[in-house]
C-alpha cells in the first residue's frame, strides 16, 4: 500500500499546471520612431502587451504587440477572430526573423493547428514590421482596418520557438498557450479574458493524466503481479483470485473514466489532435474491455479449451500493460511535464519491476523446495504457475 501511496503523491505532483509567466507592466514600454499610443494592457499570458490607438471613424486599429518568444529563431502573433475565441479561424499577424537575419511580418488566415500557409486575411492591413529587442523581445507594429464603428473583438495571441521555411512551427500547449485569449474592448479600452476557461481545460488535463496513469500505469500492472505471484502462497487461495479480480476491476473502472475525460477534452480543443496518443488509448480501451468480457467466458481449469483461454488472456493481458506504459510517456510528453518527473514515473515502474523479480526468485525456491519435498503442487515444472491475468 505504501509504494501505490507513493506513486500517486508522485503522478500528482507531475500533472501539476506549469506557472505562468511573470507579467510586466505595459506603461513603461517605448518604442522605436517615436510611435506612441494611447491605450496598453499587460495580457494575462505568455508575458505580453498590446499597446493600441483605435480611430472609430475610419475602424482603425493601431497596435504594437509586444512578447517574448521561447527561443531567438522563435516568433510571435496577434490575432482577430472575427467567429469565436479560439485560434483556429483566427486572422493573424505572425512576427519571425528570417533566415538573413531580417524581421518580418506576414498575415495567416489560420485554420489548423498543426500547419499553416502564409494567406491573405479578412482585414486590411498596413506599415507591418517588427524589431528583436536586446532584451528577447519582438515588437510587432500594425495597422489593421477592423470595420468603421465597431467596439469590440476577439483577440488571440501565442508565441512559438522555431520556424521552418518561413513558416512558424506549432507552439507549445502549456496552460498559457491554450489560455492566450480573451475580448478586446475597442472604445474602453480593456482587455478582458475568461480565465476560468483555460483553468478548466488545464485541470481536466490533469485529470485526465491521473486517471490514466494510475489505471493502466500501477493497478492493471500491480494486479497483473498478484495473479501471477500471490497465488504461489497456499495460504492465500482463493483470496488472491479476488484481489486480482478487485485490482483489475478498479483499474478497468478507472481507466474508463480517464479514457472518457480524453474524449471529452477532444471534443473541447477542435483543431489539437494527438493522433498517436489518442488511437493507443482506444486500442488499451478495447483490449481491456475484451479482457473483462472474458472473465465471464473463463473456462473451468480442465476444459479442453482452457489453455487456448490462457492464451488469448496473457497476451491480450501483456499487451494492455506495455500500450499503458507507453501512452502515460506520450502524456507526459504532451503535458510537458519536465524530466524530473518523467523520471519519477520510471522509479515506480521501477519498482513494480523489482518486485516482480524479487517475487520470481522467490516463486522459484518454493517451486524447488515442494519438489524436493516431493510434494506435487505444480505439474509440468514451473509452467502451470500463473502468467499475469492468467486466473
């Protein structure tokens, strides 16, 4: 009990949300060729700041956006979503340096996470540039027609660390990444954002994470060892049965849920895909429902088919454990973790490992004593001995 207690303290403090970024104060910003505007917000994400004078009577929208990309070869956006709140439909002006060294600012009409083409968009655009800072940051300087009385709009903005051929790579999806939208109150000038909405998706992200690594990383596996190892203890038949059964229930049970908050949040970020991911997830999904179907088609231990029943169940029953094991490391990988507990996660594999060793040199001295003993519990040496999930 205190190892699984010691590995969900662990798995909790991995899918923790990253800290956001310190923000700084807008006021004290100059800019180059004495621009000037009359209105700055500090946006509540990625460390960026959108300076603007908006003329009602021609619906122009004078902006300087400043913010730091991850990397010197990285790049910077602002955006109008003229439908919604999201990136995708959004008409942006992306800020890069170019392979000569050179600051550029080209228009994207975005409709896809992953790649995207240089395009006109829906607005009129002018005296687009942009300038490297020495202290990491992009100025991105525009003017953008946005529509002649017009109050409001929604606005987008994101950093990403490289760009290949002139075109931005996808950015990160940390919380502030996916959090980095909100309303632009032209008139008032006030930015407002729904900061409840990217705290929302982090968390079930972390719900997500946690169910699964749980499920498919510690209980299925952990179950897995008691069906093959606890069963060697006379002592303990029939119990082991029905802590195998229990530990691969709740790991089934719990798995499901996780299974379904990864659907949920599929359906929630239109546009982000995990492709990999997401289709070992319903291949652990259906193996392990194949597995519960099969409790109930379990063969008594002398019927002729009962080892073609083993069989299927150890293989279907090793391929849900491996599959588990390498989605929770693509998880980690898309939650952005960090290494330290990524390396977390391998101790308690690790440890579950040890135990499955320490346990089979242990099975293996009972095995040799009871036939020195001439007792013949096991037939056929060692083979009958219990494989994971064979009960």
């Amino acid at each position: 009990m205190a190892p699984l207690l010691l590995s969900l303290t662990f798995l909790s403090f991995l899918l923790l949300p990253s800290p956001s970024f310190a923000a700084s104060s807008c006021a004290s910003e100059t800019f180059s060729k004495n621009r000037l505007y009359t209105t700055c917000n500090d946006l509540p994400h990625l460390s960026s700041s959108l300076h603007f004078s908006y003329e009602s009577s021609t619906g122009t929208l004078s902006l300087a956006f400043v913010s730091a990309p991850p990397s010197s070869s990285g790049w910077v956006a602002w955006a109008i979503n003229p439908t919604g709140s999201v990136m995708i439909g959004s008409q942006a002006l992306i800020a890069f340096k170019q392979s000569n060294g050179a600051m550029v600012v080209k228009t994207f009409n975005v409709s896809s996470y992953k790649s995207i083409q240089e395009s006109p968009i829906a607005y009129k655009t002018s005296d687009l540039s942009a300038e490297f800072g020495s202290d990491g940051k992009i100025r991105m300087f525009a003017k953008v027609v946005v529509g002649q009385g017009a109050s409001s709009l929604n606005q987008v903005w994101q950093v990403g660390g490289s760009v290949t051929n002139g075109v931005p790579d996808q950015h990160d999806l940390k919380s502030d990444n996916l959090a980095s939208v909100g309303k632009l109150d032209l008139v008032k000038g006030v930015s407002t954002t729904d900061s409840s909405a990217g705290a929302s998706s982090d968390n079930k992200r972390n719900v997500h994470g946690i169910l699964n690594a749980v499920s498919w990383g510690i209980l299925i596996p952990l179950g897995a060892i008691i069906a093959r190892y606890v069963k060697v203890f006379e002592a303990a038949d029939p119990a082991w049965f029905y802590m195998h059964v229990s530990c691969q229930l709740s790991g089934y049970a719990i798995g499901v849920a996780g299974w379904a908050t990864g659907i949920n949040l599929g359906k929630e970020s239109k546009g982000i895909t995990y492709t990999t991911h997401r289709n070992i997830g319903i291949a652990i999904f259906a193996l392990a429902t194949l597995q519960i179907f099969a409790l109930f088609l379990r063969p008594n231990k002398d019927h002729k088919f009962r080892l073609f029943w083993n069989v299927y169940h150890h293989s279907v029953g090793y391929s849900v454990i491996v599959l588990g094991a390498i989605n929770i490391f693509r998880g980690l990988t898309i939650l952005q973790a960090g290494d330290k507990w990524r390396t977390a996660y391998i101790a308690v594999i690790c440890g579950l490992v040890g135990l499955a060793v320490v346990l089979e040199a242990f099975t293996w001295l009972i095995v040799l004593k009871r036939r020195r003993s001439g007792q013949k519990t096991y037939s056929n040496g060692h083979a009958s001995v219990q494989q994971p999930f064979g009960v």
